[in-house]
C-alpha cells in the first residue's frame, strides 16, 4: 500500500485553512474536487453539500494534529479512531491498467472505500492513511508549522525526528526571524552595557589631590 500517499490526502485537507491568517481556500465544489487529485471518478461525486462536510472533516483532522503537536498521544489516537469508525475501509487487491513485464497486472493493495458521498469516501482513505502513518512511524511524526503564523500540517519523514516547519520557504522565513531577533538582542544589550558605562563615569566621585 502506498501508505504516505494516503496520509498525504489528510495533511491536503487540513492545509485548506490557515486559522491564524482566517484564510479558507475550501470554498467550492471546485476546490473539492481538486483534493482528491488524479482520482476523477470520486471527485466527479463531489457536490456543492460535500463543501459544509469537508470542513467538518477537516476540523476534526487537524484536532488530531494539534494533539500530537502538544504531545498528547492518547488524545491524538482518540480523535483519529473516531475519524475511522465513523468512516470505515476496506482493503482491496488491485491492479488497474498496470502490467509487469510478463504482461501481468501487476497487483497490489488498495484502500477501497465504499461511501454514500464525496466526503465520507475521502475522509475514510485521509484518516487510514493517516493511522498507518501514526502506527508505523510514531504519533510524534504528526506536526504542525512552528513557523507563526503559518501552523500547516506535516508528516515528518526525516531520519532524525527533526522536521519542524511545513515546507523550506517557511523554514527560511523563521530562521531569518530568528537571525533578526538575535541581531535586535545584541544590539540592545550593547546599548545597555553603554549606557551603564557612562551612568558609572558619571556617578563615581572624584579624588581630591
């Protein structure tokens, strides 16, 4: 199964909204549709509703990514395990159009979803994939950007567990802040350590010869 690919369909959808810049990019059937990729036949079944339930979805994904931001394991598996009983898969064998090169399908696992609309059939393959990601590679591997005001979500995939921001321009964004505050500081303390300088000269008494 193309595990990171299912995970990536719930990190998609949390990444509409950017709560802190009250921007919301899910405002159309069109924008729906759009999530769901090079999938055409389960984004043709989005209508303009799937839009007010796309939000639901996408609210209650990013609570699981805000759990396991703040370290709350146990919140973060509660949150997800509701997602995956109220929308529930099937693993399914599949082959499609591919061949091998004995002209073979060349089969594979697939997460079938068998939904009465457009959401319930995406919202089954983001949070699966997102629960594979979970227990595969840890609930600490869930982040949201520490780049304010940017808080995207992402799956961390480094070696090291190091991964912090969204993507390299918020990255640089927030080491050049960080560059900035620490030039600000130096620069304050060196005004201070003059300042206190002259204060000394001025107040110490002169000797009488």
């Amino acid at each position: 199964m193309e595990l990171a690919y299912y995970a990536d369909y719930a990190v998609r959808l949390v990444n509409t909204e950017q709560p802190a810049r009250n921007t919301d990019a899910l405002t159309s059937v069109d924008a729906v549709r759009e999530l769901f990729g090079p999938s055409g036949q389960a984004a043709r079944r989005a209508t303009d509703a799937d839009v007010t339930r796309f939000r639901s979805v996408r609210a209650r994904l990013r609570a699981v990514f805000e759990a396991a931001d703040t370290g709350d394991e146990r919140l973060a598996v509660d949150r997800l395990n509701s997602l995956l009983m109220e929308f529930p898969v099937s693993p399914q064998i599949s082959g499609h159009e591919e061949r091998d090169a004995d002209g073979r399908p060349d089969w594979h696992m697939h997460l079938a979803d068998h939904p009465s609309n457009a959401t319930a059939g995406y919202a089954a393959i983001a949070s699966m994939g997102l629960a594979f990601h979970l227990t595969s590679y840890g609930v600490d591997r869930l982040g949201l950007c520490e780049a304010a005001p940017c808080r995207n979500a992402y799956l961390d995939t480094s070696t090291n567990r190091s991964r912090r921001y969204c993507s390299d321009r918020c990255a640089t964004r927030a080491n050049v802040a960080a560059y900035r505050a620490r030039k600000r500081l130096e620069t304050e303390r060196a005004a201070d350590t003059g300042r206190s300088a002259e204060t000394a000269q001025v107040t110490t008494p002169r000797t009488e010869r």
